[in-house]
C-alpha cells in the first residue's frame, strides 16, 4: 500500500495567522504518538502574510481519514475554524522518499 501525502494551505483572518499556528502545532504534537502520522509540518509564508502551509505523510490514506475523527483532533478543527478564511489542498501525494529528521 502506498504512503499518502498532503500538501495543504490555510489563509488566516488578518492578525490570527500565530494563533492559528499555534494550533497547527499543538496538532502536530497531538500526532507525535500515532505512529501512522510520519511528517506533520507547518511552515508559514514569507510572501503571504496570512498564509500557512501544512505538509502532511501518512502511512496510508486511512490512518490520515482515521486521525480527523480522534476527539482531540476535532477539538483542535473547532477552534481553528474561526481563524480560517480559506483552504486549498494544493496537491494530494505519494510520498518516495527522503531525508525525515
């Protein structure tokens, strides 16, 4: 089966962009324990000051489907919703290979 990526893009409301990375982070941190998630890093934008971007690898597309119904990732997707004015999933991928820190 293969690995499945993201690679997604939020557009904060103007002034909400460090919170809502703060909750980005916290979500990684949530995903330190399953061991389905193997990349979850949030970067922003030099160039779009309301933009963050999300960089996603799982061991599958199930376990990533599987993680938007844990309740602490639900938790996390409420309060994020008033701090997002847009979403794009910029590309869906199958993730080779590489270095993983």
């Amino acid at each position: 089966m293969n690995k499945f990526g993201l690679f997604g893009k939020f557009i904060a409301k103007d002034g909400d962009r460090d919170k809502l990375v703060a909750i980005l982070l916290e979500a990684a941190a949530s995903m330190q324990s399953l061991e389905e998630c193997e990349i979850y890093h949030v970067s922003i934008s030099e160039d779009e000051p309301n933009a963050i971007f999300v960089y996603e690898v799982w061991s599958d597309q199930t376990a990533h489907q599987e993680s938007l119904s844990l309740e602490s990732t639900k938790k996390l997707i409420t309060h994020a919703k008033t701090m997002i004015t847009g979403m794009e999933r910029i590309s869906t991928l199958i993730p080779i290979g590489g270095k993983v820190s």
